[in-house]
C-alpha cells in the first residue's frame, strides 16, 4: 500500500513540474511575440529629424523679451442690485500696462526678505 501511495505522490510531484514548465514555456513565447511586436511598431515610426529639418532662428535674430508692469483692471459695477454684467460687458483681458513703469527696488538698509531687514 505504501508503494501505490509512493506512486500517486511522484505523479502529481511530477504532473505539477510539467504544467509549471508549459506555463512558463507560454509566457517566454508571450514576451518573445510582444518584443517583436514592439519592433515592428518602432520600425514603422519615423526617424528623428535631419540637421536641414530643425528649426532655425529668423534672419532678424532671436525674439527678445518684452518687461512691463501689468496692474489689474477693475471690474465694472452693476447699476443697482438687481442687474448683472454679461461676459462681454467685463471687458477683456484682466490686467492692463501700468502707467508708472519703474521697478520698485529695495530701500537701502532693508534687509529683504526675512523681518525688517535690521541686525540680528
């Protein structure tokens, strides 16, 4: 009796290394097919650009940066409480060039950007 139970034991010892190896042979053909796959997707897309194809600068030179001072624009009242604005009675864009366009820059003697600016 021990030699049948031995038996029963070695065949399902060995019947789970052969369905481990098939599933395992499976996914190594899976990725394998997914690789080429991957390939073929790459071949088909293009190339990078050639030297001739980049983009180049304008003949008058490089765009330069423009700095202004923007100030908000206000938003229109409405006449008496019961009336509201539509889109196009708010006007356009939200902010306007300032008129005073000097920098504002730090006072001598203040420190920046911690407390007062005074001795430690």
């Amino acid at each position: 009796m021990n030699d049948e139970y031995g038996n029963i034991t070695l065949s399902s010892a060995a019947s789970g290394t052969l369905v481990a190896l098939l599933g395992g042979l499976v996914l190594v053909g899976v990725l394998v097919w997914a690789v080429g796959l991957g390939m073929r997707a790459r071949r088909r897309k293009p190339g990078p650009p050639k030297p001739h194809e980049q983009p180049t600068l304008p003949q008058s030179g490089p765009a330069h940066e423009t700095s202004q001072i923007r100030e908000p624009n206000e938003v229109p009242r409405a006449g008496d409480e019961g009336e509201r604005l539509s889109p196009h009675q708010l006007g356009g864009p939200g902010s306007r060039r300032s008129d005073r366009q000097e920098r504002p820059r730090w006072d001598s003697g203040s420190g920046g950007s911690f407390g007062s600016g005074g001795p430690g």
